[in-house]
C-alpha cells in the first residue's frame, strides 16, 4: 500500500511534466510555426494597431453602424471576461433587456431574435443575415448610401454554412463595420 | 427545426457509430491484457520505450496483478496526490511562472473546489478563468487533470469489464499499467492531432500576454455610481484574453472533461471558432465512450453485447436531442415584436445564450451530447434555455450520464444499470438472473443499489439543504421561482454526476456552494467508485454459466428496450417529483405568462 | 381422519377456514419485530403509526381535513394488513396440510428393544436415534428408520396419498420407512434413524407451515433490491418538502407519506414471502419433500438433468416387440414357441412376450397345470430358458447360448437368424432367440419402451435450455439408439457410480447446476454433489439424507415438474418486481398534479386521468395500491403461468403483460376508484 502512496507521487511527477508542461509547449511551437496567425487569435490591425481579433465582436451602437447582439461579457464585448447573460426564460430581467432591445432596434417589422438575445460567450462576432439585412435601411439612411449598395455589402459579407453543412449562416459584424468603413472612405 | 439541423445531427450520429468500431478494436488491443493473441499497436514502436521507462521511474511492476480493493487503493492514492498538486499550484500560482497577467493566488475555497472538481472529471468551475487562472495553473494544475481524470475513467471502465469477462479470477488487472497505457496509447496522441486541427481552425494556442485592441468605434458607458449620480466613461479598448488554448481544449473534450479555459467553455470564439470545430469537439466527447461499448463486446466474447448496449445508449441520445432541439426551437411567448421564426437567413427559435455560427441545432446537440456524457463543455447556456429545453441536460445528468457518457464513467455506469436491469427482469425468465453467465446474487445488487443510491442521496439531499437557507443557498441565485429551483437542483446533478455544466448564472462562488459542491464532486465519484468495483471484483470471482435456451438474452433488441425502460424508469420514478416543481412547473407557467 | 390424499385435491384459493384464520394472522403480524422483517412493509407500519398519531393529534386540536386524513389513514393500514394477509394465506394453506400431517403424527406406543434383546412399551417421542423397535402388522410406525429385519407391506398413504400398500424390506433399497405410515402385514424390527421433532414429518410440517422458512438467496437479493429502491423514493420524498416550501407549496405528511407508499413497491413487497411460501406448498403438492427453499430456487437454475434410463425415460422393463421369424418358419409358430417358453417366466420380459403374441396371433395362454410340461429355468450356466412339453423341447436365450445349445445338435445358426440378432441389437433391443427341437425358429426383438410423451418433455426442456443426460448401465450401441428414440440430447453409457459423480463434477467446473435423482446408497455421493438432488421416498435413508429434497411418490420423472416449480417461482417474483415497479409512473401522475395544482394550478396539465380533485386523487391512489395487493394473492399464491419456452421468448411474454400491463393497468384502476369515491362521495 505504501508502496502505491510513493508511485503516485512519482507518477504525478513525471506525468505532470509530461502532459502538464512538455504536451502544451510542444503544441504551441507546431501551432506557432504552421498556424502563426489562427495561433495568436487571427488579431485583426490598423496602421500597426491591434483594432481586434476576427473571431470577437465588438461593441457598436452607434446608428451608423450595423450592430451586433447584446453582450454579457463585462461592460459589453469583454474578451477578457466572456459571459452570457444566464438569464432563464421567465426571468423579468431578460424579458425587459430583451423588449429595451427591441425598441432600439426596431425598424420595420418584427426584429430578428439574435439580434436581442445575448450570446453564450458575450463575444459573439456574428449576426444572423437576417440580423443584417434588417439593419440595411437605417444603415443607408444614416451614411446616405442606397440601400441596394448597403444590401450587396452585406451579402457579400455572408458566411455561408461550413461544407455548405456545418452550422448557420452568418456575419461578421466587426469586418462588415470595418468594410463598410472603408466603403464610405472611398467614396 | 430544419432539414439542414437533422441532416448534421444525422451525420454527426452516423459518425459516431462508424467510428465505434475501429475505437473499439484499438481499444481493445490497448487493454485488453487477457488475450493471448494480443495485438500490437503501430503506436508500440514509439510508446513502447516511453511506457517502460515510465514503469521504471516510477517503480511500477507491470506483471503485478491487483484485486479490487488494491486497484482502489492505486486510484484514490493517485487522484489524491494530484488533487493536492492543483490545490498547490492554484494557491501558489502568484509565484510561478507563465503568470502574464500577474493573478495572485487562488481563494483558498475557490482552489479547493478547482482541484476536487478537475480530480473528479468534472469540471465545474465557480472562477471565471481569464481573471482567475495563470496559464501555469491551466496548463500543470488543470488541463494535467483532463488527462488524469479521463485515463482513471478508462481504467476503471476496463477493469470492471475484465471483472465481467475473467472467471474464477481474484484479480482486475494493474492499476497503473492501464492509466499508463490510456495516457499514452488514447489520450495524448488523439489530443496532439486534434489540438492542432483546433488550431487551423483558429483556436488560439500561445503564451502571450492578453492583447488590448483599439476599439472600431469607442463606446461612452453610463453607470450610476455608489454615490447614485451618473457616471459616464469612455471605453476605447478591448481586453482580448489568450493563452494555450487548444492543447487544453483537445483534451478538455476528448477526456469528457468540459473545463473551458474561459468562461465561456466552447462557445467562446477562441475555444470554439467554427462550426467544424464545433462538430470535432462534440465528435471527440463521444468518440471514446462509443468505441468503449465495442471493446465490452469484444472483451466478453459478445460483440453483439456491446452493440446491444451501444443501441440503448443511441435511442436514449436521439430522445434527448430530439427534445432539445424541438424545444429550444420554440419562440418564448413573453417577447413581444420579435421574429423568432427560423428562416433561410436565421435560425430563429430561443437564440438567448447561443452563438449565431451554432445556431440551434448545434446547440441543441452539444447540449444533449454533452450531458450525455459527463464531459459539461457547453457551447450554448443551459441556464438560458427554454424549461422543457434546459430540462434535456438535467434529466441526461440525472440519469447519470450513461449514454455513451464519461470516458470510462459512461461505461460502468451504464453496466451498473445492466446489472440492475438484468436483475429485475432476469428473474422473470426462471433464472436466477445471469448477465453473460455471471450470476447476479445478493452482493451484487447490493452494491449496485449502493451505488445508485448515492446519486440521489447527495443531489437531493443538497438541493434540499440549499433552498431551505435564504441566505447561503436562494439569495445568490440568479433566477427566481421555478428556474432557481432548476438552478440548484440542476448543480448539485452536475457536481454529483461529475459533470460540470451548469445552469451559469448564479454566484456560486461563495462558501457554501464551494464547499457543498466540493462535497458533492468528490463524493459523487470515489463513493460510486468503490461499490462499482466491488461489483467487478466479485463478478471476476463467478464462474461463467454457459450460454443456452434458458440465458438471458443480453444481445437483443429486447434487451436494449428492457435496458432503455429500466434506465428512464428508474431515473423517472427517482426525479420525477422534483423536476415537475422545475422544469416542468417552469415550463407551464411560462406558456401561461407568468415571470419571475 | 382426514389424509394427506384429501388434502392433495387442489384447494379452493380463498377456502373459508384459511380464510378467517389468515384474517387474525394478519393482525397479529403487525408486531413491529415481525414486520421489521419485510423493509417495504415496515416503512409502511411506521407511516401507518405516524399518521395515526398525527389524525388524533389534530382531531384533538380541531385542525386538519378529519375525513380525508381518515381515510388515508386506514388505508395505510389496510395495505400493510392486506400484505400480512396474504402471508398468511400462503402459511395458512400450508398449515392446513401440516394440520393433517400432524394427525398422522400423534402420539404412539413404540416397543423398544432394549440391550437384553427384550421389548419394552415407550411413547414415540421418547426414541432416539440407534433405538430399535418392533411393529407388527396393524401398528403404526413410531418414527423414521431404516428396517433392520424382515419384509413389511406399508400404507404411506399418509405421507403420500398413494392407498396402495408398498413392500418394504431390510437390506437393498427400499429398506426406509416413515415414522406415522402403517404397517400392514408381517413384523419388522426398525432402527431409529431421527430424533423427536428432528423426523420427517417434522420437517415437513416445519416447512409447509414456514415456520423455519429462512430467505431464500434470491429472496435476499431481492429484498436488498426492494430496499434499495425504498431509500431512494424515501429520499425523495422526504426532499419533496423543502422543494415544495420554496416553491410555496408546502405538503401536509399524510399526502407525503401517500406519496411514499404509493412510490415504495409495496405490491412485491407484501407478496414476496408469500410466494416463496407457496412454490414450497406447490411442491409439496407434488409430494415432493425439499430440505430448504435453497434448493427449490435451484431447481429453477438448472442447466442439466442427469436421468436414468430405467424407470424414468423406458418404462422399468424390456417388453417384447415383435417375432421375426428364421425362413421357413411362420411368425405364429415362432409366437406359439416363444409363448409356451415364457408361460413359467414371471418376470416382466417373460410375461411382455405372452402378451405380445396374444395381440399379434391371438394366442391363449394354456393352463399349465394341464399341459404336464417341464420347465427348465434360466441358470447361469446355460444361460437359457425353455420347456419340454409334449415332445417339443423348446429354448429361448441369448444368441451366443442358443449358438451353443445349436451346436449341440449338430446345428448351425442360421445366417438370416443371425442377422436378425444383428438388426436388433443396433437398434437398441435385446434379442432373443428361440429354438425348438434344435432349430432356430427365430428372434424375440426385447424393446425398451420409451414412455409415452418423454420426447415432448425433452424437447420442452430443451427449448428452456435444458440438457438432458440419459445415464445407463447399456452398452453404448444400445444407449445411443434409446437416447435417440427418446430424444435426450446426450447419455452415459456403462456408467458406474464414479462416472455419474465424474459427469457432475465436470457439468458444475462448467458453471452448470445439475439435477439428479437417485434412490440406492451408491447414489448418495452424486446426490450429494448435485445441486438438485431428488432422493426417492422408497430410497435407502443414505440416499435421502444426501439429497436435498425427496420425492414421496419415487416417480423419477418428477423431476421435469420440480425445475418447472423452481422456474415458477423464481418467474412469479420477476413479474411481480416489475409489475410493482411500473405501477408507480400512473401514481406519479395522480398524486404530483394534486400536490400541486392547489398551487399552480398549471400543473393539472399533468393530471391525465383527469382525476375528480386533489383528494379524490390522493385517496385513489392510494387505495388501487392497498386492493392491487389483494387482486394479485391469487397470483401469487398460484404463481405466473409457466409455460417452457426459450428465456427470449419468456422474457418478452413477461415483460409485456407484467412490464408494459403494470404501466397501464393503474392509470385504468386508479380512474375506475376515482370515479366510484367521488359517486359515493368520499372525496
């Protein structure tokens, strides 16, 4: 039995240097050499800056900007403190942050779920196409494009499903924002 | 729900079962040490020298053959000394390096109920990662575990299944030869290549710093401060956590582990990038399990055992999924002006806590197949579920996650079951019930009954405990009414059936709940530990009845129906009551329209 | 007097005096100590006390609802009452057959021999174990033994039911003798094989009455099982509350304590002694005696049946089949010799070979005494029979003794002859030749007659993955052609005492249990060794003592109905397990949705029956669980139907009518209650 007491402690040793130390080391010298840019979060930057990473969304209420959906990581987009909300179904919380959602949001016709709801992680960088598309008008009336030149970028931003299979159809909110940026530079 | 969400359930499923198989067999040649035909790997070349030299550092006889009780002890020796390896790591990790962001120690509580909660495969977090763990503490305290814990499940699994296929045998096999060999031969190479498939994919792998990028559009937030006046500041940054995510993240899914690296487990971008990511993580929680049932099979000298049992365990799976995904499909009736219909560009249906590139179905699925088994990884909020929704994961925990389940878990559990099942409705065939020629007598029943004992003992008697103190237990709740109900039963489920998913939003990270989960955890694994081997250990001792006309068929459809009623019954009749106060009561009075 | 062959007449289930004796019975079995016994039941009792103590408590304070209160209230008796009831029921059938067993039992006057060698007059009960008596015709046998000296004719039809006197005698096999039988001719001398209380019929009655019935290991497990299942749903029901009061809802304890005994499997619980006690009256109804219900249990495991040949698959004896005449000779001469040959031939062979050529040739058997013919015995040197009447000089043997005796006159065998020997030998009979006058006439083909429905009973067994093994004394060739006609799957030729114990010991390093039975002393090892060894009553007292239950008919056969037995009763606890159990989802959906619905009245949703109210469902539920205890006695006590089928093909069957029956079969009883209550307005 003793005998069991000192292997478990070598054991936890050795292992632990195996699995604890040399198994992650080793996978972030082959990740950092084949995949260098997915490795350090596909960091997005401008003019040498970090302005954000592909894969997180960010926070954007002004009116000329196509939003994305409530956030429960931190003050909002948090990457350092992802959250959701965690609110229940029938929680009055939800219901109320939902419906003032709502109101901000609505334009013509029933506003498009995720884009009220909050997402799992807080961060989520995606709205659904109906998300977008529902934006289009009040995009094009706050920057004074048409409406059909609004509409094409969106589109044109859509993520169709993995494999034409896999998950759901989306938009990146931030590289819409960034594109639609520089669509109005150019301009 | 839509063709395009059954077609990737379906193909997930049809995944699963055509890897079962050659899982099986490699497992099978892995560990199975009675076979006199062993077969070799074409991993031996490489691991064979890695596992002697192991054997000789850390003075293990591999011939040494253990009877149940010693196997125990090894185990609970082990997970022990590991267990005291994080608690040490968390507590000192302001000392230690690879600490960019400078975190101090972990709360002594808080440390206590990370390392329980790791040791036991379950995963249950009360810190939120990014501010609480160094990269140190995640990589040496945490992600150590997700290997440990999973290859002390694959032993256990295995050496309950040779206590079911040796006769007249005092012995399960060596303790340390099969965590060793799990470790070695499963777990690490499918991690390897499975971290850097996450990796392409994008999920972040390095030691960086957390990087601080230059806000689009910079955002005035207004908060009222302590003194009740307006606040307003300007946010033009944004924190983006990093770290050594996908070796963690490999193996956090592979070993049914489900500890995130941050918070937001898998549906945090980082972890969970894409929606192929998405299906290899929830491919990689059912891909031992699954492969585990082929090697019962072959081990028994029944393969037809193993797929009769693999059938239970796909009927029960497609009954969760089915269920989940129709009701997180169904709009919440309070919300007004809202388009919850799914349409060719959304997914519509209850989008709180869900992540657009997942959308439902795949919500849906990870939240089934990921309480199915003990693994708790959640890309979507169980807490934001619709009631019959987030009801799925609970009753998948509360039938103890033995649908496919836990790495090594899953499997005894659902042998437990077996026994149970073969022992009520054996007798009806005027036998004394047999399961593969090993009677089933006094002693195994009682231990088999020990065993599902304690699952309720400790879920109901702390959620009881619980809602009964306003303060320490009902007062930190995030929801009230129904849903809190929801909340503590569906925790203690988790922490009991070392599961580690949660319905989130509540603090628990207080005292009590730390500690009573702590509890829970550790309880709910080594109390089940020991009668599930003392099971095996007399069954080793049987001899083996040949089969005739007059065995109990294990093989049969009917005996996967009987195994399916059995488990759903019991599980029923034991929840039953508790659930119709949760879910089912939450579920009613929403389509009512009542909040809370 | 009444006797035991009354009694065996099958009983009415519910006759009136067992009735109102197992009436009392179950109130005195509500002494805690007893109930203690029965985990189920007792949690029951204790709910029974608390809420008794808690209607007067209240009646007395003026709170609470008095008459649903009440009424649950005696209903938790009722339930533990009806399960006592049913206990009683099993005993009290038993006890009726012990009542007349101990009839036979009253004091005697035995006449002891002392040392001296002289008789002495002592009461029964005073002999001890080597004691020596006498009987003599007219007395009753004052106890069990062995009988020393002389040859007795014995009515046992007290023990047996059998009226036809047996022949008892000393030495051989048949030289036991029943305390409480009658001796009915000649004078015996017995040594005294039991201790007063310790005798046969003591036993018996011990165990029909199940005074010393301890649990079988089944029962054990089962009962473990059943307790299990009783912790959990006390846990949750006792968590209920807290759950409750968060929730507003809080339950007053006569609902929760009818939820918990509506959840505890309450109907297995109250029936499961009971039928333990009747597979044990089944079998003692088939008057066969087991030591313990250890080995009725065994019974039921069986995996293979050691049978012997003689007795049990032939009937006793060779019977003549046919006449297969040498050429030149017709069947009737043939018959006519053979006949005249075997007319002084008392054994049975002898006397087949009269019949049979009465059958075929009409051939009367003549009056010996007018025939003034001469026999010649069989002898062991001749090896032959025969007769010389009127000049003819016929003999009738085996073929090599006939050969002999053939050549003696300068006679060859004829070949056809000989093939005729050969053709019967192969197909398992024994040939015998008959010769007049120095000529072959022909061969006697000697059969042993396969009893009438074996091969169905063999195929039966098969079918409930029994192997049967024919043990036999035969030359292979011979074993092989009976173990094919009769259908077992495999046999012992030549065997030998040693072989049978070696075969058992074989079949059981296999994992297999073995039955036998068995009847001489050198039967005693194997019996011993068997898992189910069946000794017969005519046995020696060795072979009784080494086996684990006695057949008081010493029909060999019986031990086809004995597994049968045993897989009824082990099938009638199964059933009964998985009825219990699935009754409980319907009484989920009684009683939550009347917990609660006060509350939020929401959760009628969930009221599928749509019971009257809250208390009418409470009260039904509660009341279809008291009366489905009742319904199922006479299942119990009679046990599921049994039908020998493949463990498949069983456990569908079962699992349909008792798996699926036991789910739907409360919603159906509960809403039947629920409507009468509400009309007579109980609730």
């Amino acid at each position: 039995m003793k005998k069991h007491i000192v292997t478990a402690v070598l054991y936890t040793v050795v292992t632990g240097v195996l699995l604890g130390i040399v198994y992650p080391l080793a996978i972030t010298g082959v990740a950092q050499l084949l995949f260098p840019k997915q490795a350090d979060g596909e960091l997005l930057t401008k003019n040498g800056e970090v302005i954000g990473s592909r894969l997180i969304g960010q926070t954007f209420t002004g009116a000329s900007y196509f939003h994305g959906r409530p956030s429960n990581a931190g003050t909002g987009y948090d990457a350092g403190s992802s959250s959701g909300s965690n609110l229940g179904p029938t929680s009055k919380a939800l219901i109320d942050r939902v419906q003032a959602s709502v109101t901000t949001e609505q334009a013509n016709g029933a506003v498009p779920v995720d884009l009220v709801t909050a997402s799992g992680s807080g961060l989520d960088p995606d709205i659904s196409p109906a998300a977008a598309l529902y934006q289009v008008p009040r995009i094009a009336e706050q920057r004074k494009m048409s409406s059909q030149m609004v509409e094409a970028l969106v589109r044109g931003h859509i993520t169709q499903r993995q494999f034409g299979l896999l998950g759901e159809p989306r938009v990146n909110v931030l590289e819409l924002n960034l594109a639609l940026d520089e669509m109005a530079r150019k301009e | 729900m839509s063709l395009n969400g059954w077609l990737q359930i379906s193909l997930f499923i049809a995944l699963i079962l055509l890897l079962a198989k050659p899982m099986g067999s490699y497992l099978t040649s892995v560990f199975d040490v009675d076979s006199k035909t062993r077969r070799r790997t074409w991993l031996d070349p490489v691991l064979g020298p890695i596992e002697r030299l192991l054997y000789r550092l850390t003075g293990v006889d591999r011939e040494h053959e253990m009877r149940w009780t010693e196997y125990a002890f090894a185990m609970f020796a082990f997970s022990a000394v590991t267990l005291v390896l994080t608690y040490g790591v968390e507590r000192l990790q302001g000392f230690l390096p690879w600490n960019t962001q400078h975190l101090p120690g972990v709360a002594s509580d808080t440390a206590l109920n990370t390392a329980i909660s790791f040791t036991t495969n379950t995963n249950w977090q009360s810190y939120v990662p990014e501010t609480t763990m160094s990269y140190l503490t995640q990589m040496l305290g945490l992600a150590t575990h997700n290997f440990w814990s999973a290859a002390v499940g694959l032993a256990l699994a295995v050496a309950f299944v040779r206590g079911i296929a040796r006769r007249e045998s005092k012995t399960l096999g060596n303790f340390w030869v099969d965590l060793t060999r799990g470790t070695l031969w499963i777990l690490v190479p499918i991690s390897v290549v499975f971290a850097l498939a996450l990796v392409s994919q994008g999920v972040v792998q390095n030691l960086r710093p957390y990087d601080h990028a230059k806000l689009v559009e910079p955002q005035t937030l207004t908060t009222t401060g302590a003194d009740g006046k307006s606040v307003s500041t300007t946010v033009t940054t944004q924190t983006i956590a990093q770290g050594p995510v996908a070796s963690q993240e490999a193996i956090k899914m592979l070993g049914t582990n489900g500890g995130g690296f941050f918070n937001a487990n898998s549906a945090h971008p980082f972890e969970n990038p894409t929606p192929l990511t998405n299906f290899l993580q929830m491919l990689s929680i059912f891909l031992i399990p699954a492969g585990l049932t082929v090697m019962l099979g072959k081990m028994v000298g029944s393969p037809k055992h193993g797929w009769a049992v693999l059938a239970a365990m796909t009927i029960l799976w497609f009954v969760a999924t089915f269920a989940c995904y129709w009701a997180e499909s169904q709009a919440n009736p309070l919300m007004h002006n809202v388009d919850q219909r799914a349409s060719l560009t959304m997914a519509g249906g209850n989008m709180e806590g869900k992540e657009v590139r997942f959308g439902i179905a795949n919500s849906a699925l990870f939240a089934a197949v990921t309480t199915d088994a003990s693994c708790g990884a959640v890309n979507s909020m169980h807490d934001s579920f619709t009631p019959l929704g987030g009801m799925v994961p609970m009753v998948n925990i509360l039938l103890g996650e033995i649908v496919f389940g836990g790495v090594g878990a899953g499997l005894y559990g659902m042998l437990v079951f077996v026994v149970v099942a073969v022992f009520i409705a054996g007798l009806m065939v005027g036998r004394t019930p047999e399961y593969l020629g090993k009677k089933i007598e006094a002693y195994d029943v009682q231990m088999a009954m020990l065993y599902l004992l304690i699952f309720p003992l400790l879920i109901l008697g702390f959620a009881a405990v619980a809602v009964m103190m306003p303060t320490n237990g009902v007062s930190v709740l995030a929801n009230k009414g129904p849903h809190g109900l929801s909340e503590v039963l569906y925790a203690y489920a988790s922490a009991t059936g070392n599961n580690g998913s949660a319905f989130a939003g509540s603090n628990w990270n207080t005292h009590w709940y730390n500690y009573s989960l702590g509890f829970a955890m550790f309880f709910g694994r080594f109390m089940m530990i020991v009668p599930m081997l003392a099971i095996a250990g007399n069954l080793a001792g049987k001899k083996i009845v040949p089969e005739s006309a007059g065995t109990f068929p294990v093989t049969t459809p009917l005996f996967t129906v009987l195994l399916v009623s059995v488990i759903v019954i019991v599980g029923a009749l034991t929840f039953f009551p508790v659930i119709s106060l949760g879910p089912i009561l939450e579920h009613l009075l929403l389509h009512a329209g009542h909040m809370f | 007097m009444s006797t035991a062959s009354e009694l065996k007449g099958r009983k009415s289930l519910f006759d009136g005096a067992i009735v109102r004796r197992a009436g009392v019975d179950a109130l005195r079995k509500l002494s805690p100590q007893l109930m203690m016994k029965n985990p189920v039941m007792f949690v029951v009792e204790v709910g029974s006390v608390l809420t008794s103590v808690l209607l007067i408590a209240d009646t007395m304070r003026g709170v609470g609802h008095f008459r649903f209160d009440l009424q649950i209230t005696l209903w938790l008796w009722f339930t533990v009452l009806f399960a006592n009831f049913a206990e009683a029921m099993a005993e009290g059938r038993g006890k009726a057959q012990a009542d007349a067993l101990r009839l036979a039992k009253s004091e005697t006057t035995a006449y002891r021999l002392n040392k001296a060698g002289v008789v002495e007059e002592v009461p029964s009960s005073d002999l001890r174990v080597d004691d020596k008596v006498k009987v003599v015709a007219g007395q009753m046998i004052p106890g069990d033994g062995e009988i020393i000296d002389g040859v007795a004719s014995v009515d046992e039809s007290a023990i047996t039911g059998e009226s036809a006197p047996v022949i008892r005698e000393a030495g051989g096999d048949r030289s036991a003798v029943t305390g409480g039988t009658r001796v009915l001719s000649d004078a015996i001398t017995i040594r005294i094989t039991s201790n007063p209380g310790e005798t046969f019929l003591d036993r018996m009655i011990a165990l029909v009455e199940g005074a010393e019935r301890q649990k079988t290991p089944n029962e054990i497990a089962l009962n473990i099982l059943l307790a299990g299942l009783t912790i959990i749903f006390l846990l949750a029901v006792v968590t209920l509350q807290p759950f409750a009061m968060y929730s507003g809802a809080p339950q007053t304890i006569f609902v929760l304590i009818s939820l918990l005994v509506c959840l505890i499997p309450t109907t297995i619980g109250g029936l499961l002694s009971a039928i333990g006690i009747a597979g044990m009256d089944r079998l003692v109804q088939h008057n066969v005696l087991a030591t313990s219900g250890r080995a009725v249990e065994a019974a039921g495991d069986v995996n293979t049946l050691l049978l012997d040949k003689t007795g049990t698959i032939t009937i006793g004896n060779r019977q003549a089949a046919e006449f297969l005449a040498a050429p030149g000779v017709s069947g009737e001469q043939l018959a006519d010799a053979a006949q005249l040959s075997s007319l002084s031939d008392e054994t049975p062979e002898g006397r087949s070979i009269v019949v049979l050529a009465k059958q075929l040739y009409s051939l009367r058997g003549r009056e010996l005494a007018k025939l003034n013919a001469e026999f010649i015995p069989f002898s062991a040197q001749t090896r032959m029979s025969g007769i010389e009447v009127e000049g003819r000089s016929i003999r009738k043997g085996a073929v090599d003794a006939i050969g002999r005796y053939l050549e003696e006159h300068g006679v060859k065998m004829p070949n056809e002859v000989r093939d005729a020997v050969e053709t019967v030998a192969r197909s398992g009979g024994t040939p015998l030749v008959v010769a007049e006058n120095g000529r072959a006439l022909g061969v006697i083909h000697l059969k042993d007659v396969v009893k009438g429905g074996m091969r169905e009973r063999f195929e039966q067994l098969r079918a409930m993955g029994i192997r049967t093994v024919m043990i036999t004394g035969d030359n292979p060739l011979t074993a092989a052609a009976i173990a094919r006609e009769a259908g077992v799957d495999d046999f012992l030729a030549e065997a030998k005492p040693k072989d049978k114990m070696d075969l058992i010991k074989r079949e059981q390093a296999e994992g297999k249990l073995v039955a036998m039975t068995g009847d001489g002393t050198n039967d005693a090892p194997a019996l011993a060794q068997a898992d189910v060894g069946v000794a017969m009553n005519s046995g020696t007292q060795a072979a009784k003592e080494a086996g684990n239950m006695v057949d008081l008919d010493s029909n060999p056969t019986k031990l086809i109905e004995i597994v049968a037995i045993g897989k009824q009763l082990l099938m009638t606890r199964g059933a009964l397990t998985t009825f219990s159990i699935s009754n409980d989802i319907a009484k989920y959906f009684a009683i939550i949705p009347a917990m609660f619905a006060g509350v939020f009245p929401v959760l009628n949703a969930l009221n599928v029956m749509h019971l009257h109210n809250a208390e009418s469902a409470v009260l039904s539920a509660i009341i279809f669980n008291a009366l489905i205890i009742v319904a199922l006695i006479p299942l119990a006590l009679r046990g599921v139907k049994y039908r020998p089928m493949s463990a498949a093909a069983l456990l569908q069957r079962n699992l349909l009518v008792y798996g699926l029956g036991g789910v739907i079969v409360p919603f159906v009883g509960i809403k039947l209650i629920d409507m009468l209550i509400v009309a007579v307005g109980l609730a």
